[in-house]
C-alpha cells in the first residue's frame, strides 16, 4: 500500500507543481528557470521530470515537490503535504499529536479570520453603524460588486464587537490576541484591535484570509492616526510578506507578464473596478524583496504608480532599486499632481488605463521629476540630477536599453551622450560593477576537443561540492569565458554575470546529468583537474618534441640543449601529476 506521500508523488508531476509557481522553459528532457529563491538573471534552477527533482545550481539547493511547496510557500513539511494532497485528491492520515496541535492552533487562526472577514461583511451590510461607511465607499466610487469581490467590511466602534461575537463562536481570549484580532487592555481584558474602520482582508493566492488592513474614513481622518491599520504579526500574517489583492490578480497577471503596483487598497480595488484587474497593493508599506519575488514568479515587467509626492521619497527610490535588482523591467505611471491615485481611476478611468497600457520607463519618470526640482540650465544642477540618476542606469543590463536612456538623459540634461556614457562608466568602475564582453554564437567556445569537454566537466563538478580545492584557482583554461565562470562559480555561484549565460548552460546541462549518476563529486573534481593537468604537460611536450625534432635536422646544438632539458622538466612534471593526490575536496 503506498503511503500518502508516494500516492501524490504518483498523482502529480513536478514540472506542473513548478509551473503553478514559476515560469519554467523547456530544456531538453528537463526545464529551466530563474531561481525563485534568489536573484540571478541567468537561469540555474532546473526541473526534471524524469527524476522528479528540481535543483538550483545557484543556492546549491534542491529536493522534491515537497521541499519546493515548503520553501516557496514558506512553511512546514506537514502543510506543503496537504497543500499537495488537497491537489492530488489524496485523503491524509492523521498526524502525531505534536503536529496535530500545531496545525490545530493554525487553523484556529485562519478560522478566527475568516469569521472575523464574515462579520465585518455583516456589519458593513446591514448595521447602522456600516452605513456611513457605505455612503463613504459609494463617494469613492466603489460600487456593491467590488465590495463582494474583495469582501469588504465595516468593524464597529464599540470595542467589543468582534471579540464579543468570537467568544460566541468558541474563542478564547488568548486566540483572539494570538490572531491579532483583539488586544489586551488593562482592566478591560481585551478589546477589538480594529474600531470604526473600513476593513480589507489580506489574502494569499488560495484566497485564505491572512489578516486584515482596516482604514478610517470621514471626519476621523483629521482626528486618528493612523489611516491605515494592520493585523499584528501573527503565524499567518507578515505585512512584508503579503500583498492586498493578489489572489484577485493573479489569474490576471501571467497572461499579460505584468503587474501593477499601487499603494493602497483602495487605489486596487478601484483599478480592478475598471478592468485593470492585473494589480496589487502594498498596503502602505516599504515595498520588501520578498514581495517582488512573489510578483517575478508571475510577470517579468512591474509597473509602479506614483503621485507627485511619492516620487520625491527615498522609500519609492529604495523599491525601483529592489525591483530592477530582481531583475524586473520596472515601469512607472504618473498620478497628475494634487489627485489622490484613486480619485484619479475614478474620475478618469479611460486615462488610467490608458497609462498603464503605455508605461514610461521608470528611470526618464524619476529623470523628469528630478528635472522639474533642479536648474539643469547650470553645472551644479546637472550634476545634482546625474548623481541621482546614474546609478538607476548602471543596473540596467540590456545594452539597448541602457544606451537609450543615456540619449535620452543626454538630450534633457543639454550635454552630450559621450559626457553621460564616461560619467556612468566612472561608476560603475567605482561599484565594481564593469561588465565584460558578452559571449555570443560567435564567440563561444567550442566545445568539441577533449581538453573543452574535460574543462566543462570540471566545471560542472564545481557546481555539486561545497568547496574547490586551491589547484582550480591556478589552472588556466583554454577559452576566456571558460576562465571567467570558472571564478564566478567560486567567488558566487548564485549569481552567475548574465553575459556568460551561453557558456554556462552546457556546464548546468552536465551538472544535472552528473548529480543523477551514482558519482562522487569531489572526487569526480579531483580526476578532471588531475587529467587536465596531465592533458596540458602532454600537450606541451608534443610541442617541446616537434621543435626539438627540427633543432637536430637544423644541427643547432644549443637549441637542442635548451629543449632537451624542458622535455625532461615536463616529463618530471607530467610524472609528478599521474602519481599526485591532489588535496581533497572541504
């Protein structure tokens, strides 16, 4: 009989666990990806269906469907298994009494929440109280059909609303706090955590309630601080790990490849409102690169929102610079000055979707305001504008792209593109940032002698130990790029440049075919070198023994000499490496 674990592994294939989860390419008999783990541009994860694995030459990680759910879902091994079995339709045995309460005290919180979502939707329906938050919803232009959709409620302002109706339902005080629903008050007990506020659960992509973002409106709005509130951290809730919206958007989001991102919940729910169905929020908070990955496994291109205020902020700054080292293409939508965002989708719904169909790059977006807060006319304001400009356009890896932004900054700054191109090279020399040639069809090595097929092996074996030993740092390969990765995979092999990403696939395709042999890794290293070295010795002595050949035919007896005794050194040497162990692999 199989356990429940081989009947999911029977039930589902890896490649479409995955591919819920990231956009995966077909390679071969296996498929590729950019890690969803960490930031890379080249891909190195790898998913075989053959073997059921999945592996990341970059982390130096990998398992099976199991070990993916639980990491990319950020939890244990006993939800990412009945997350699976509620997919593959496999009935789960009881856990062990330790997991069991666990689990138990997690439900307890999501049941809590859900409830807590269903009387908020009770209250903004049908209480007194509720209708003034309705009147509010209705001037904002939020319609009964939106409200539904993203399940909008109303928590009362008596303080115990919500904890009275939860003791109803079984709650005990302590849970209610564990849910960040209620906290404690000093001769009170507890007290309903969120009052008099417009409530917006927060959702993941399964559409489970996670926590709640609650919002003041009316008069309170000069009276309270602050606008918005949000759940407490909680086992289910961290607000740098969540996004308003997104279980709405993502059926959205991966037909187009991109997602919008707004500020506040009622920015989204307005942009869904009027069919720009493919955006999220952040509720108000720092945008995190944990949430940027949650958006890259879903769309390559990002496009920000900005009022003419957020523009100026260095926490804007700081989210463009997170995004474009995830890789993102980052866009960006100008809100016109005065408006609040969603006020703007709702008094001109054709105009913003208009805009977010035809996006400005996001670095001439923050170019123009830097422009409009800086005398370009003089020196010091051109310089002001490059110092803040600059550096957005060195992480830009697309050589067309980064060559017309440095036009166009060029053409708006009144200097020439060649001033631009040398200050920007300037930094990045200074940020170590310098990028070498890119290796093309043309110039790729040619992988066809033994000395390029042993060298790709060594390299392949790299990938699969811990630790190479010093020999590898001394070894000189045959081709540039090759000598390149070589470096790159010691010094960060999570981070391969994207310009050797055509040398460094064969190298990946041979890493994934070696670590399903029944090999040894290090010592499969230790061969490779010990070969290439004796390779390079042999070689060289064919050399040494042709030009000696012709130094006796010329009788040149000094030439034979001097030969003589390099054919004699590199026997020794080429002895000295057959009989050598070289230092193991850490």
């Amino acid at each position: 009989m199989l356990t429940p674990v081989e009947e999911i592994k029977a039930r589902l294939d890896i490649a479409d666990v995955v591919q819920g989860y990231i956009k995966l390419q077909r390679a071969g008999a296996n498929f590729k990806a950019t890690c969803p783990f960490h930031a890379e541009k080249t891909p190195s994860f790898f998913v075989s269906p053959e073997r059921q694995t999945w592996h990341c030459f970059g982390c130096n990680i990998g398992g099976d469907m199991f070990s993916f759910v639980e990491r990319i879902e950020g939890v244990e091994f006993k939800d990412a298994l009945r997350l699976l079995a509620r997919r593959a339709g496999v009935t789960l045995t009881p856990p062990t009494p330790e997991a069991k309460k666990s689990s138990e005290a997690k439900t307890r919180i999501a049941e809590a929440n859900e409830l807590s979502c269903q009387f908020f939707e009770t209250q903004l329906a049908r209480s007194r109280q509720g209708n003034a938050a309705k009147v509010y919803l209705k001037s904002r232009g939020v319609n009964e059909e939106t409200i539904r959709t993203f399940r909008i409620g109303f928590a009362p302002y008596t303080p115990d609303g919500l904890t009275s109706f939860l003791r109803t339902r079984g709650y005990l005080e302590n849970e209610m706090v564990s849910a960040g629903l209620a906290i404690a008050d000093k001769g009170y007990g507890i007290k309903d955590r969120f009052r008099g506020r417009i409530m917006f659960p927060i959702s993941d992509r399964a559409g489970r309630v996670l926590g709640f973002s609650g919002r003041i409106f009316g008069r309170q709005e000069q009276e309270y601080d602050p606008k918005y509130l949000n759940t407490s951290q909680t086992p289910l809730f961290d607000k740098s790990r969540v996004l308003f919206g997104l279980a709405q958007a993502t059926p959205h989001i991966r037909p187009k490849n991109t997602v919008i991102l707004v500020e506040g919940q009622m920015d989204c729910v307005l942009s869904h409102q009027v069919g720009v169905a493919n955006t999220v929020a952040t509720s108000g908070t720092a945008l995190t690169s944990f949430q940027l990955r949650l958006l890259k496994r879903l769309a390559d291109t990002l496009v920000m929102a900005f009022d003419a205020d957020s523009a100026g902020e260095a926490a804007a700054r700081r989210g463009v610079d997170l995004a474009l080292q995830e890789g993102f293409m980052v866009k960006a939508v100008a809100i016109d000055a005065g408006k609040d965002p969603a006020d703007f989708i709702r008094q001109d719904p054709d105009l913003w979707k208009k805009r977010v169909e035809e996006p400005m790059p996001v670095i001439l977006f923050f170019l123009d305001r830097l422009i409009s807060h800086n005398d370009v006319s003089t020196a010091e304001g051109k310089r002001l504008v490059g110092k803040e400009i600059l550096p957005l356009v060195a992480q830009i890896s697309n050589a067309i792209e980064r060559g017309h932004l440095v036009s166009e900054i060029a053409r708006r700054l009144h200097v020439r593109e060649e001033t631009i191109w040398e200050e920007l090279s300037r930094l990045v020399k200074e940020k170590k940032h310098t990028a070498p040639s890119r290796v093309t069809p043309e110039n790729a090595p040619i992988i066809s002698s033994r000395r390029e097929k042993l060298e790709v092996r060594l390299l392949a074996t790299l990938l699969l130990v811990p630790q190479a030993p010093e020999e590898v740092n001394s070894f000189e390969f045959s081709h540039g790029a090759l000598q390149e990765l070589a470096a790159a995979l010691q010094q960060n092999r999570g981070n391969v440049p994207e310009h050797l990403g055509l040398v460094f696939e064969p190298v990946l395709f041979l890493a994934e075919e070696l670590k399903s042999g029944e090999i040894d890794a290090a010592q499969e290293l230790l061969t490779c070198l010990r070969e290439l070295n004796a390779l390079v010795v042999r070689e060289r002595l064919e050399t040494l023994t042709t030009e000696l050949e012709d130094a006796e035919h010329a009788g040149d007896i000094a030439r034979i000499e001097k030969l003589g005794l390099e054919v004699q050194e590199h026997s020794r040497k080429l002895g000295n490496i057959l009989g050598k162990n070289l230092k193991s692999v850490a």
